[in-house]
C-alpha cells in the first residue's frame, strides 16, 4: 500500500478506470426542460404564450449550466474513482468536486493486488428527518476488502482531504467525500453515477479478484437513536459527504447556528492531529 499526489503517482499501464459521468443527468433534463419549454411557447390558435414558457425555460438554463460544469469535470483528468491495473488497484481518495485542491497531498492510493482479499457491492438505506417530515435516501457503494494491514496512514489522508473540504476558503463549496474506511479492513467507495455501474464492474472485478456477499444495511430511524447513536449517524453522514443534512442535525441537536455547527465539526469529527 503506498500514497502518492497527483504529481508523484508513477505511471501505469490502466485496464479499466471506473470515472463520474453525472453530465449525462443534467443533459437529459435539459433536453425535456427544452422540449416542454417549447412546446409552451409555440403559438396554439393565434395566441403567443412566451410568457408561461418563461418558468420552464428558466429551468432548462440551470439543468444546462450545471450539465455544462459537471462535462467540465467529467474530461478532467484526475476524474476517476478507481483504476484496474496489471499489479493491483489505484483509489482515488479526491472527488473530482475538488478538482482545485492543492497538489501537494497524497490522494491517491495504490493498492497491490496480493493486498487485496474481496470486492462486493454494499447498499446504504437511511431516513433523515427534514424540518417538515423526513426524507430516505439509498446509496450504493464498492467494497475493496484488504488483508489485516495498517491503513492509518490511509486514514489519516482521508481526514486531511475531509479538513481541507472543511477549511477551504471558498465557503460556498459543497464538500463531496467519495472514499472512506468502513471497517478495520474495508475501504468504502461511493458508486453513484459511476461507469460501469456497480454489477458491470464486479463482472470485471471477478477476473482477477474473489467477490464478496453483496450487501444491504439500513440504519435505524434519527429518533430511535440514543445520544452515541445519533453521534454516529452524523459522522456517517459527513463522512459520506451530506454536509447539509449534517450542519443541519448538528444545528437542530446542539441549538447551535451554522457557523457554530461547522466548528463543532472540526472539534468532533474533524479534530486536528
């Protein structure tokens, strides 16, 4: 196991890379967006109706902006999740989010394959509760299961891409965490809007490495949760990357205000060291 920046990663012979293409989302609704926009404002019996088109059409411009920054990213190099080579596997602990982070901390981890046990697909299942009722939400992930090791070193470049999420000057940043160890063993990646999805890329997984029981964990109701539990539902959740829900179960939990709920982030889930 060995941690290496963008800049000092050696170079290697890449299989299959597993990369975000969540683009093509915001393509497609811009191309409904666009379709009802214009059937609204096209003239039915004389009359123009480019006043009621204006709505939809405000909307088909924000589906394309975002699609546009999400293609941005997309062609980036560094967006990639995961790498298939001839000597094991490289992990990219960077969310292409933060594409403008500083270079010189290790993000990216390469892992050979004589380290690796298993791989499996694990779904998540959580009801968060909102102001007014509660939401669910599922996410699904991969699980690289490795032999016992020491992965604080690993860790430890995890917490440090979460702080610089977290102390990033530019506030208006939505941290996005793709990368986390779940289990003393097992490294957790978020699959969502990944190509290959996740059963495509355990078919080409099990060529070279044994599969894992696929998984399903719901976790327990927010207000079924003692003061521990409810604890580590907000780390799961920022560890996760849903700093919104986080700040705001944070907020709610401790009577705090915004600014003060980021700052018991970094007290309690962020410390520094």
């Amino acid at each position: 196991m060995k941690l290496h920046t963008y800049k000092t990663m050696p170079p290697h012979e890449i299989h299959h890379e597993f990369k975000n293409n969540s683009w093509r989302g915001f393509f497609y609704a811009t191309l409904i967006f666009m379709a009802i926009t214009a059937f609204i404002a096209a003239p039915k019996g004389g009359a123009e109706n480019t006043e009621l088109a204006v709505v939809p059409g405000a909307v088909t411009l924000f589906f394309a902006s975002l699609g546009a920054l999400r293609f941005r990213q997309y062609r980036l190099q560094n967006n990639w999740i995961l790498r298939v080579t001839p000597s094991g596997l490289l992990v990219n602990l960077r969310s292409h989010h933060h594409y403008f982070f500083p270079d010189h901390t290790p993000c990216v981890l390469e892992l050979d394959r004589e380290e690796i046990a298993a791989i499996g697909k694990t779904q998540v299942s959580r009801t968060i509760p909102t102001s007014h009722s509660e939401a669910r939400e599922h996410h699904s992930y991969i699980d690289v299961y490795l032999h016992p090791g020491d992965l604080r070193d690993l860790q430890h470049a995890i917490r440090q891409e979460r702080r610089i999420a977290l102390e990033y000057p530019n506030r208006k940043i939505a941290p996005h965490f793709t990368v986390q160890v779940v289990e003393p063993d097992c490294i957790r990646l978020l699959w969502e809007w990944i190509e290959p999805r996740e059963n495509a890329a355990l078919a080409l997984f099990s060529k070279s490495y044994p599969l894992a029981p696929d998984r399903k964990e719901k976790r327990p109701k927010w207000d079924d949760l003692d003061a521990e539990g409810r604890r580590h539902f907000i780390r799961e959740l920022w560890e996760g990357g849903n700093v919104k829900d986080t700040v705001r179960l944070i907020q709610a939990e401790h009577n705090l205000t915004p600014r003060q709920a980021r700052g018991w982030i970094r007290e309690h889930l962020e410390p520094m060291g």
